[in-house]
C-alpha cells in the first residue's frame, strides 16, 4: 500500500469568504458614489465632466487635457489634469468649487443604491464604526446622508474630497485619514468600493476590501484589477451580518497598537 502524500487546501466558498470579511470587520469604510448611492444617476457624470472642460476651453486652458480628458465621463478625471499642470491654488480651487456645485445638484436625483440603508444602519447597531472614505466632497457626502437619515450612522467621519486633488484614488490617503482618527488597525477594517483605483487604494492601505458591482462591466474591470470579493447586491451581506451579528467587536487591536504598516 502506498501513502497518498498529495494534499489539498480546502476550498473557502463565497459564502464563507463573505462571512469572514462581514464578521471581522470592527470598522467599515465606505466608498460613496457607487457603494452608498448612484450620485449622478439623474444628473449624468458625463455632462458635468464636459461642463468643465467647456469651463477651461473658456480660459484658454483647454490644451492642458490630453484627448482622452476632452472627452472623459469623469469629472474627477478633469480635476486631477489641471491640478497636475501645477497652475496654482486658484484655479484648481475654483474648478473643484464648480464640480463640488454640480455634485450638490446631483444629491437631488441621486438615487440609493440597494440595500445600502439597512445596511449602514444594521452595521451601526451592531457596534461597528462606519466611515465614508470618497473622492466626491465632503459637503456632498454629508448633504446626502443627512436627507437619508444616516448622518448619525457616521458622525464626523466623512473623508472627502480636500484641496488637494492629487490626493484623489489610488492613494490611501482618505483611508489613512479615516483609520488615523478612528484609531483602527487596517486589518480590522473593511473597505467597500466599486472601481479598479478602490482596489487599489485598499491595497495600498492594507484594509481587506469588498468590491460592488452593479452591473457585469464593473465587475469584470474589479476582478481584472485583482478584486478577489465581489458582489453584485448588497443584500447577501446584510443577510450575514443579520444572521451572524458581530459579537467580536471591540476586541481587535486599534491602530496604536498595531505594527507600522509597510508603504509601496
């Protein structure tokens, strides 16, 4: 007889790998626009990317986009060239101004996204710390959450937008501000995005992160960028984390107690 020496890890389902990211989770960081809600979803992102590069064209400043920026859907993707030209303070302030301006119309149609009320909500009765960690501005953020009625969901942890664009994904930098002031351990956060640079700055912080994808296109641009977790609806980790309850928390490190966390 001979020993069978091969072994096999045993494969975590999706559903156990989820339960584990929901359980562990002390603190939930939050992407805005996509995770909590479709901000642009009746004042499309498109027209207001093309309002501000109409707005530099004015100033002659247009030649500062390569082509693609011309005509890029993003507005941040606008903000971020003329911040990279280096032309000073004003003029980035005052475009960042006439996006934060359109971003607050937007709030007015923007719509939920699914599940993400009781969501937030049941994740804060249970005792974990919620943070929003976004690229959209803060006066945004807060606008919105307080017309849904989850303000006290988050308290003052909202990390948006600051005056300094090159701070916008893939940098940590939000994450590293929401982690700093509530004195977290990245391995005891969780991180909910739904774009490729969420990822990315998830990785870069060391927070495990769960990706959402509304539609098959951004769960494939997720899963190409090295997304291993992602869902589709929000509702499977609300039935987690009503199922499980998070009867572990507060017993993990905080931030100052943790090991310093190597960088890129």
């Amino acid at each position: 007889m001979t020993s069978d020496t091969t072994r096999t890890e045993p494969v975590v389902s999706p559903t156990d790998r989820l339960r584990e990211l929901v359980t562990r989770a002390e603190v939930v960081l939050w992407d805005f626009d996509g995770p909590i809600c479709r901000l642009f979803a009746g004042h499309p992102a498109p027209g207001v990317a093309g309002g501000l590069v109409d707005w530099l064209e004015g100033r002659g400043l247009r030649a500062l986009l390569t082509e693609a920026e011309r005509h890029t859907t993003d507005p941040q993707a606008v903000l971020r060239a003329v911040d990279r030209a280096r032309l000073g303070r004003g003029v980035v302030a005052e475009l960042e101004e006439r996006l934060t301006q359109e971003e607050l119309r937007a709030t007015a149609t923007a719509m939920p996204t699914a599940w993400a009320d009781p969501l937030i909500r049941t994740w804060t009765a249970v005792g974990a710390r919620l943070a929003v960690a976004s690229g959209n501005s803060p006066r945004v953020i807060g606008a919105y959450l307080a017309g849904r009625g989850l303000a006290e969901c988050f308290g003052p942890h909202i990390y948006g937008r600051d005056p300094d664009p090159h701070r916008l994904e893939p940098g940590p930098h939000h994450l590293d501000r929401a982690l700093d002031a509530l004195t977290a351990a990245p391995e005891t956060a969780l991180f909910i995005g739904d774009t490729p640079t969420d990822h990315e700055a998830a990785r870069r912080a060391g927070i495990p992160f769960l990706g959402y994808a509304r539609n098959d296109r951004k769960a494939r641009l997720l899963r190409d960028a090295g997304a291993g977790d992602v869902v589709d609806s929000l509702e499977p980790v609300l039935r987690v984390l009503r199922a499980r309850g998070l009867p572990a928390l507060g017993t993990g490190r905080h931030r100052d107690a943790a090991a310093p966390r190597a960088r890129d």
